[in-house]
C-alpha cells in the first residue's frame, strides 16, 4: 500500500530529516512508527500526503508514484488518505457536525448521504450525543474523537496520525489506539508516529524505529 | 444492469453535488456577510459610490441626448426673405426650392405665423399689440438632404444667398454641432472617470476578500489537509465577491434613483419654462439590469484576483 524507496528528505535550512529510508507497508496492516523527538517520524508521515516531498528517493501509494502527482492533483491523493493531527487541526468556529461533515462536503456529497455519513462517523467515536456542540466545550480526548470521525468519514483506505495521543493523558491514550485498531481491523492501513513506546508494546503492532533519519529497527509485531 | 444503470445516477450524483456545493457557497457567502453587518455594509457603499458617480452622469448625459434630440435632425438653413417680396413669390419661391435635387423639404413661416408664434412664446404680447405692421419676415425653412456631406450643405447655403429673393440665409449647425462635440467630450470624460472607479471596485472588494482569506488561514489550510480542490477554496470567496458587486449596484442604483427624484421636479419646471414637456429620464429596466452585471462582474474580478494571489502562498506546514 505505502513503499519508501530510498528516501532522503533535506530541509532548505540544511536539516537532513530522512536518509535512504526503504520500507514497505502493506494493505490493511497496522503501522507504529517510532524515535526520539526529530528522529524523522512527522517527516516521513508527511511525505505520504504530500505535505512535503522527498528530495531524493521515491514514495509509493497504492502502487502510484508519488512524484506524478502535480499540485493540482494533490487534493485527489489527500481525498483518499485520513489524517490526525497530534493539536487536533479542528475548526473552532464550527459545531461538532460541521467538522466532521467538512471532508463530505469537500467531495460535493448530497446533504442526506452527508448527515447519515456523520452520524454514522460521530457513533463510532461515541460523540453522537455532541453533534451540535462546539470544539471548545469538549475535552482534548473528545477533541481528539471529533478529528478521528472526521478522517474516517469520507471511508479512505489509509489513515495516518502523528501523534495522536501526544496531548492526551494516558487512559485517553489507550481508549484511542484502540479506536485505531477498530478501524484496521474492517481492513484499513494505519501508520502511527508515537513515541509512547509503553502503549506500543502493548497493542503488539509492527514497530519501525528511526533515529536520525535512518530505519534502525523494523519489528514484525506479535503476530507478524 | 447494474452499471449501466449506475453511470447516469453517478453523474447525476456528482452534478447535484457540484449544484450542491454551489448553492451552499452562495449562501454561506451571504450568511458571512450577514454576521458582519457593519463592515460588510461599509464596503458595499463605497462599491454602491464607486458605481453611482458615472452611473449618474451616464444618465445624465442621456438626459440631455434626448433633450437635444428634439432639435436634430440635421442641419436647416433657414432663408429670411427681403420684406417687399410678395406673398405670392415667395409662396412659389418654397415650392420652387422643394423640387431641388439637394433639398429634401422646406417649411415656409409667413410673417403671420411667425408673429403669432412669437407671441406665445416670448410673453412679449403687450409690446407687439402696439406694433401697426408686422416686422417679421417670411422665413423658408430648407432641410438638405441627410446624405449630403457639411461641405456641399455649405455650397448650397452659398447658392441660396445668391438667390433675389434672400436677404439673410443662415445655416443653423454651428450650436447644433457645438453641443455635439461637447457632449462627446463628457461622454468621453465620464468613461475614464468610470473607468478609474471599476478599478476602485475591483480593488476595493479584492482587499476585503485578501483581508477576510487571511484571516481564514487556518481553515484554509485545513480544507487544503482534507483535499479540498484550489476551486472549492475559491468559491466561497467568489461568491463573497459577487455579493459585495451586487450589493454595491443596488445601492448605486438606489442612489441614482434618489437623486433623480431630487432633480425631476425643477428639472420639469424649468423645461415648462422652455415650453418642453421634457421629464428626466430614469435607469429603466435595461440600465438597472447592466448596472447589476457591471458590479456582480467586478466584484468577481476583486475577489479572483485576490484569492488567485494567495491560494498558493497558504500551503498546510
């Protein structure tokens, strides 16, 4: 599903984020990408997207190059990619619903399908009983639930979230991974930057471990 | 079955989503501007200004059109006669002058009627009646043909005076022409000037829509992270745009309206002085329709301009 093929990503200021990485990951697997605080971990969630693009190397998705993909076809990529963000990135100004319904309405749905859509999304997290409130009047883990319904409402095939938990007190913590492994589990690729390495090792997921800017470690899981 | 059933409905999917989006940008545009009433507003009336100044003196101008309408018609030569010509010639003299080949018509105005028209005319009643004889002349109104060029209507003026009978011939086209040219002229000075102040629209409303896209960064740069399209972006804003155009033209609109109801009553009073039924003329449906499009354009030109500047300066870090 995601290839890294000898990527190296160098920031204009000189910084040399990633270096060489190679690795695969396949369709439905559940990812856990670790390492120290600039260890490369965002950078290389950012490269699937395409918030950034390597310098050298070359970035598959879904056995597409990345590098074909101009900046006006970007959004097309981003439509099927789900993402979470360690600050949530939720709009304030609007209620619950609304954030949610953002990625539907992007993709020019019927309002019907929509509210049904969000509903749906809004269930699973268990925030149904919120649709109208706003951002603010929730807790961070709550906050946290509204920005995943909203990366799984419009159904994408990859989710990635770069440190989801880091704001979050560790029972929240958990309550979330497992919403990610829910999520997985009907067969959707997950990749996690995270360096709660307790928690990690608990959910006995495939860890990649990066130290600056190289794969180090690659550990199969408890079932891989 | 099932997928030749599916293509229509998908396309009639996506083209309700599409009208879907539209409408919802349209609204949503106007509920913004609604919950910022002020500013809004404020930006509106410099628009609906920027608009009515050469709205206003377009339609003046066309005022005066009409007004001087009523004296065209191309130019007359009017032929005085020599006081002792008899009736008789003179008579003969405009029938004489109608079957020449450069000549489309001519009205003769004997010296009766040409006193009575005085008369009503010029309130100088009184003074005539003291008057024993009638000192107007008969005067042979000549209208050339339309489509002889000013310098053969100057030769057949030379070839009247020649004429016996002629005391005076006098080519009435000088004002006529004068007035022309100037009105030309405003014409002309009212387009730069309406020229200039389309520019301050398309400014005015491109700063307000560049201030309101910066200050909406964040989610721009969160629609941008869910893959919303550099289009869906700029709709909203669009819309903006156009509201701020349409907004601005019914104020213009109002405003030139207002001030014609102003102007119309000594407007009428004075053409009663002159003995015209004349009456100011309003924008009427056509002109209200282009003023609509006028400022609905550019508004949507602002806003175009502006957002094209910045869409790709904001890009999510």
């Amino acid at each position: 599903m995601i290839r890294f093929e000898n990527v190296s990503k160098r920031y204009p200021n000189g910084f040399e984020a990633l270096h060489g990485v190679t690795l695969s990951i396949g369709q439905g697997e559940m990812v856990f990408v670790t390492g120290h605080s600039g260890a490369g971990k965002s950078t290389l969630l950012r490269l699937i997207p395409l918030l950034e693009r390597p310098t050298s190397g070359q970035v598959l998705v879904a056995k597409t190059n990345l590098a074909r993909f101009t900046r006006r076809r970007i959004p097309q990529l981003r439509r099927r990619i789900g993402m979470i963000f360690q600050d949530f990135r939720l709009l304030y100004d609007r209620s619950v619903f609304d954030n949610v319904a953002l990625p539907l309405v992007i993709d020019g749905l019927p309002h019907a399908e929509i509210q049904r859509r969000v509903r749906a999304a809004l269930d699973k997290v268990g925030l149904l009983a919120k649709e109208q409130a706003y951002p603010v009047t929730l807790s961070g883990g709550e906050q946290q639930r509204v920005g995943i319904a909203r990366a799984v409402v419009s159904r994408p095939p990859i989710l990635i979230a770069d440190e989801p938990t880091g704001n979050l007190d560790p029972g929240l913590s958990e309550e979330i991974m497992r919403l990610f492994q829910d999520f997985n589990r009907v067969g959707v690729t997950v990749v996690i930057a995270s360096h709660d390495l307790d928690l990690i090792g608990r959910l006995g997921h495939r860890v990649l471990t990066l130290e600056k800017g190289r794969l180090i470690d690659d550990w199969p899981g408890r079932n891989g | 079955m099932a997928a030749s059933a599916g293509r229509p409905s998908r396309l009639r999917l996506w083209l309700r989503g599409l009208l879907g989006g539209h409408a919802r940008a349209l609204v949503g545009a106007l509920g913004r501007l609604y919950r910022a009433p002020l500013p809004s507003l404020l930006t509106a009336g410099v628009i609906g200004i920027a608009l009515a100044l050469p709205t206003g003196f377009l339609l003046l101008l066309s005022n005066v059109g009409t007004l001087a309408g009523g004296w065209e018609g191309g130019p007359r030569i009017s032929v005085f006669i020599h006081k002792d010509i008899r009736a008789e010639r003179y008579t003969a003299l405009a029938d004489e002058l109608r079957r020449d080949g450069e000549i489309a018509e001519t009205t003769l105005i004997t010296p009766e009627q040409a006193l009575a028209e005085f008369r009503n005319g010029s309130g100088f009643d009184d003074a005539l009646a003291l008057l024993e004889d009638n000192p107007l002349p008969a005067v042979i109104v000549v209208q050339p043909r339309p489509e002889l060029a000013p310098e053969q209507i100057e030769a057949l003026a030379e070839r009247l005076r020649g004429l016996k009978e002629a005391e005076l011939v006098q080519l009435d086209r000088a004002w006529i022409q004068r007035l022309h040219t100037l009105m030309e002229l405003l014409r002309r000075g009212i387009w730069v000037v309406a020229g200039l102040l389309a520019v301050a629209v398309v400014l005015v409303v491109g700063n307000t829509i560049r201030l309101d896209f910066l200050s909406r960064r964040e989610e721009i740069v969160i629609v941008k992270l869910l893959g919303g399209t550099d289009a869906f972006i700029r709709r909203p804003f669009l819309y903006e745009g156009l509201w701020y155009g349409v907004g601005g033209a019914l104020l213009a609109a109002v405003l030139v309206e207002a001030a014609r109801l102003l102007l119309a009553g000594p407007a009428q009073e004075l053409a009663a002085l002159y003995g015209s039924g004349f009456s100011l003329g309003g924008l009427g449906l056509s002109g209200f329709c282009n003023l609509l499009f006028i400022g609905a354009a550019l508004g949507l030109l602002g806003s175009w301009l502006a957002v094209g500047r910045h869409l790709a300066s904001i890009e999510p870090r």
